[in-house]
C-alpha cells in the first residue's frame, strides 16, 4: 500500500509539468494519389485542432519532405519544407468525405501554374503526441528572396512562458514588412496567443509543433500594424533550436 502511494505521488508530481498533462492521443491518416494526374505522391497527416502536419513523399524519389498546414472547415493548406526554410510546394483543396481534392503549386515560382490534386485516404491509425519541452529556436519560411520569407525567433523563459519576435516579408518589389520585436507570451498546451489593440483588433495562435509552428490569425483581427498583405501567419519550420539572439531583426 505504501509503495502504492508512492506510485500515485511520483504520477501527481510529473503530471503537473508539461509532458504528462499535455500528452495527446491523435488520428494520423494517409492519402495517396496524384498531382497532374501523373506524379505519384502520398501524404502522411496528424490534424491536431486546426492544424495539420506531417510528411509528404513523391512515388518516384520515396524521400519524406515535412509538410505543415491549417484546416479550416474542411479547407485544407499544407506546404512543403525543406530544412532551411525553403517552401518547395503548396497543396490546397478540400478534404472531404476521406479524399482531398484541390491544386499543388511550386512554391517557389512566381510563374508556377496550377495542378490538379486528387488524393484518397488508404489508411488511418492513433499516434500520441507530447508537446516539445523546449520551443527555443528558430523558425523560417522562404518562399524565395523575390517571393517572400518570414523568421520566428522563440525563447523559452519557463514552462508556461516564450519570448518571440517575428520578422516576415511580402514578395517583391514592395517587401512590405510584418515586424514584430520581442514580446513575452504565455504558453499552453503547445500553443500561444499574441493579442494588441495598439492599431486596431490584432489576435493570432502561435501552434508549436514536432519540428515546425503554425502561425494563424484568430477572430478576424488582422489590424496589426503592418505593412500592406504583410502578415505573421504561415507554415514555420525549425531550423535549429539553438537560443537567438533577438536584436538581429534590427540589423
């Protein structure tokens, strides 16, 4: 009995940190199909909330390229990320009734044409997913120098509180800019809330993920303060987890 105690006061004690407590049993589901009605390609997803993230791999090369995404009432977006950064291709469709359907575009050609995505679900089975105990590092997106890049620089202070600074660009010629200098956030549950009234309603999630975040406005506040179409929002892949150094979005 005692040792029974025991047990149950170690479970309490580890419950009431971050691993325990935020563990999640998720469905990961693959679709399989083409794009262009010629390449093969299949998707391996996880939905967690209103986001989707995974792995994407081409029947003719095999190699897994990770992919991160939203879905929103049955409309999916996932891009591909190469490890520093690089988005080399965006699926977008609907998600329904066990198939996707939509377009894949390049995501680094400004003249890249659409092509028709057809994919259908072939399997599905439960995953457990823990938030990272650590968020530090830094997170990027490029859609190329010319077609526009976003940085997210996180530091984690403790469990339940990051320090993040954004720095992202529209595509050229304009380079509008969406800046944001270090802010302290809280953290739950793998996700944080920005919220300002500072120019107007501005609210967006911040969705830490195995080895990426997803960034997407909340309530319709977009009145940020940025520049023209700049945003925070989009796919984010980490690039290394090392501590950052923040004054670098003021060089």
């Amino acid at each position: 009995m005692k040792n029974q105690k025991k047990i149950v006061l170690i479970l309490l004690m580890l419950c009431s940190g971050i691993l325990c407590m935020d563990a999640q049993s998720l469905t990961q589901q693959v679709f399989r199909g083409t794009i262009n009605g010629k390449i093969g390609v299949s998707l391996q997803l996880v939905v967690q909330n209103d986001v989707v993230y995974g792995t994407a791999s081409y029947t003719q090369k095999g190699i897994p390229i990770d992919v991160i995404g939203s879905l929103n009432q049955g409309q999916i977006v996932v891009h591909e990320l190469m490890p520093d950064g690089s988005v080399t291709g965006i699926y977008a469709g609907i998600l329904k009734n066990g198939a996707i359907n939509g377009i894949w575009v390049a995501g680094n050609k400004r003249t890249a044409k659409d092509l028709k995505l057809s994919l259908k679900k072939v399997s599905e089975s439960t995953t457990t997913v823990t938030p990272n105990k650590d968020v530090t590092g830094t997170y990027r997106y490029s859609f190329g120098e010319e077609l526009g890049t976003g940085a997210l620089l996180v530091q984690q202070i403790s469990p339940t509180k990051i320090a993040v600074a954004f720095n992202c660009f529209t595509a050229g010629p304009a380079f509008n800019m969406a800046i944001l200098d270090k802010t302290v956030l809280s953290l739950k549950n793998g996700e944080a809330i920005y919220s300002s009234n500072e120019y107007g309603k501005c609210k967006f999630k911040i969705s830490f993920l195995p080895k990426g975040a997803q960034v997407s406005y909340m309530d319709d506040a977009y009145d940020c303060g940025f520049g023209n179409a700049a945003s925070t929002a989009g796919s984010y892949i980490k690039t290394n987890s090392s501590k950052p150094t923040f004054a670098k979005l003021d060089e």
